[in-house]
C-alpha cells in the first residue's frame, strides 16, 4: 500500500533565476522582504533560520541531493549551517511555490541555496484495524508501541484516483474529526461508516516555497 503525507499549501512568493552558463544552475541576487530574525545569544554569527512575519521558516543551506517521488513530488536533502540535516518536499506542480524547476535544482547539487519553506504536523496512518485486521495489508493488527491510536467512525467515500493523495477521516464519539492524508483505497471505502482503530504517527514536514541563490 502506497501512501505519503500531504503537505500544506501556504502562499508566498520569491523570483528565483538561472545563470548564462547553459549548465541551468541558479544564480542572481534577489532581494528579500522584512523579516525577523531569531538570533543566538551564544555565538556572534548570522542566525540560521529566519523567521518571516508569515510564519515561514527561511534557511541557507546547501543542497546534497534530489530524489523525485510520485509526480509531482520530489525530496530535497541538504545540509544547514550548523551541520545538521533537513529533508524537504517539493510539489512541482504547487502554483505558490517560486524557483527553479527540477533539473536546475539537481544541477546545483553542492552548491549554497536559500530556501522558505513551511512546517506542518501531518497524521500518518500506519495501521486501519477493522475486526483485529489491518485492512491496509489484511494482516493481523501488530503496532508498534510508540503509535498513536485513535478510534471512530471511518469516513473514506472514494477510492483516489489522482497523483496525490486524498484525505480521510476519523469521527470520534465526541463529535470531533482527525485528518489523515493518505490514497484511499477499495478496501477502505468498503468499511467507510464502520468504527476502526487507527494506529498512526505523528510526522513534522517541512514544505518548499521558494529556493533563491544564496549570498556567498
């Protein structure tokens, strides 16, 4: 079974340009919008993530690979300023998202980008436990101790039929509704209305905006 989160869609927009070299790698300088800072009273150095008063998150990174996913998703893995890593997706076919297109970006493999991106929290659905059987694999219900569960009333009408995935829902008895992104399948519309349990875990997904070259 084939399933990926669902990231968010927020919209802001930054030019992004190639350089004359015929190779499609980024290059100019582009010119930035007010932005707050969140700076690092321990170390005299330029902060390494800039936070814009929309809430999106502005880091300079340098890219270190490019692996495309199910059209029109695509993985970005790079490194930060202090080191550490970051993986981001990227929605080619997202109308807010401003930069280079997928091959100039595997062309700037090593080099120094700035990207704004946004954070989301996303539910994924590990386990769709009906009659102590997960009707994801038809498997025996076997979760791992750290998922989350939830219980209630499947609402999962149609089975997906696009690129992306879909949404399903969990109504719990008070009423209320957890989201989950995910490509419903048959076996799911079929129990969609039956109480279920739902084992899943709680993934942080970092959502491309914009990519720019960075200042050197």
């Amino acid at each position: 079974m084939k399933f990926i989160p669902l990231t968010l869609s927020l919209s802001v927009c930054y030019m992004a340009g190639c350089n004359n070299s015929g190779k499609g790698t980024i290059s100019d300088k582009q010119s930035d919008s007010s932005i707050t800072t969140v700076k690092d009273n321990t170390q005299l150095k330029a902060p390494v993530t800039i936070v814009l008063p929309n809430g999106l998150s502005k880091e300079t990174l340098t890219l270190k690979s490019v692996n495309e996913g199910a059209y029109p998703l695509a993985s970005l893995h790079a490194e930060l300023k202090d080191g550490k890593s970051i993986d981001l997706t990227l929605n080619q076919e997202d109308p807010g998202y401003s930069g280079p297109k997928l091959q100039e970006l595997k062309n700037s493999i090593g080099r120094k980008l700035q990207v704004t991106y946004s954070t989301s929290l996303d539910n994924n659905a590990m386990i769709i436990g009906l009659n102590n059987e997960n009707i994801l694999d038809g498997k025996p219900i076997n979760p791992a101790d750290t998922w989350d569960l939830v219980s209630g009333t499947l609402e999962a009408p149609a089975v997906s039929g696009g690129d992306l995935p879909d949404t399903f829902h969990i109504k719990k008895s008070d009423g209320t509704r957890l989201a989950f992104p995910f490509f419903i399948t048959k076996e799911m519309v079929e129990a969609n209305g039956i109480h279920v349990d739902v084992y899943y875990t709680k993934n942080e997904t970092y959502t491309v905006r914009s990519i720019q070259p960075a200042n050197q």
